[in-house]
C-alpha cells in the first residue's frame, strides 16, 4: 500500500510518502505527523481551514481532486472596464465639437459676452467653491455674488483684472474671464 501526505499552510508545504508499510505504522505515522503540524488526528475538519488545507491521499486520483479543489476554491476579483472608458479622449469638449462639420463656435465662447434679447449684456464669470465644485457663469455687471451649482452657497464676485474701463467693464483674463468668485 502506498501513502501521501501532503499539507498546505499558506506558502508552506509539507508532505510525507511511505510505501509498502503495514496498517499500523501507517496510523503511527499519520498521528505523528499531525501532531508535528499541531493537528488533532482524530478531529474531523467539515471544510479544513483556508490557513491550512490537509489532505490525506491514497492514489494518484485523489490528489488531482485535492488540487482540483484548492485551485476552486481561489476567487480572484474581476476589474470590469470602466463603462465609456474607450470613448474617452484627452480633448476637450470645445475641441471635440470643434471637429464635427458645420459647426459653428457661439460668439460667448469667443467674446466671453452673452447678449440677451432685450439686449441686456452678461459676462463670463468663472467661479471656484469651496465644495470642490467649479463652473461658468454669466453675470450683469451689477452682481456681487454667484451661486455654486453644487453645494448652492453664494460665493463674492470679484473683477478678473485690475484694469477697468469707462462702461465698468473688467479687463479679460488669460482666461477670457471678466469677473472670477473664489471661496
């Protein structure tokens, strides 16, 4: 008769062959090297620890099952793909839909001034939360305060630049802003 033990315990791995030994030096054999990995023989294991897999095998068969069945019992989490991810690009979405044919820039991109129907101006005003929370607004000249679309506080409007004209209109940033609110 032939005998193999072999014992798992994380990356650790012990095993004991015998063969053409009687029945009862088999057990010895058992108990002891049970024992030697701190094991209780006589203890019978429902689902043997995940620390620690223990499998007594007799013929070749079972120990394709043992190893058939640890490799089961490893679940490795799937990273699904980020839904749109292939979508993206590194452009903006001015320059996107700059690409598309026939396309015409509004004149507030450009300007950085909407012009209302009744003819009332509104400039562009960027504005930063304390939320985290950023955006474009376009104001009257007279507003001293802009509304954050996220969080809804009122944060102050301040002049872009320190250059003013006659009309009361702010010098442009960098930017194209004329007014910025910061938190």
């Amino acid at each position: 008769m032939e005998l193999n033990i072999e014992v798992v315990e994380g990356n650790k791995r012990n095993s004991l062959q015998m063969k053409g030994a009687t029945q009862e030096s088999e057990k010895t054999a058992i108990n002891n090297f049970f024992k030697l990995m701190n094991v209780d023989p006589d203890t019978k294991l429902e689902s043997p620890p995940k620390e620690q897999n223990i499998a007594l095998l007799n013929n070749e068969t079972a120990k394709h099952e043992v190893v058939k069945h640890e490799k089961e019992e490893v679940k490795r989490s799937k990273k699904l793909p980020l839904l749109g991810s292939e979508t993206r690009s590194n452009f903006s979405v001015y320059e996107s839909v700059e690409d598309k044919e026939g396309f015409q820039k509004p004149d507030h991109w450009i300007t950085g001034i909407k012009t209302d129907e009744d003819g009332s101006k509104r400039y562009k005003c960027r504005y930063w939360c304390e939320c985290g929370g950023k955006g474009n607004h376009y104001i009257p000249l007279d507003v001293e305060e802009v509304e954050c679309r996220d969080c809804g506080d009122f944060i102050d409007v301040y002049p872009a630049t320190d250059e003013i004209d006659q009309e009361g209109v702010p010098e442009r940033d960098d930017f194209g802003n004329f007014f910025v609110a910061r938190y």
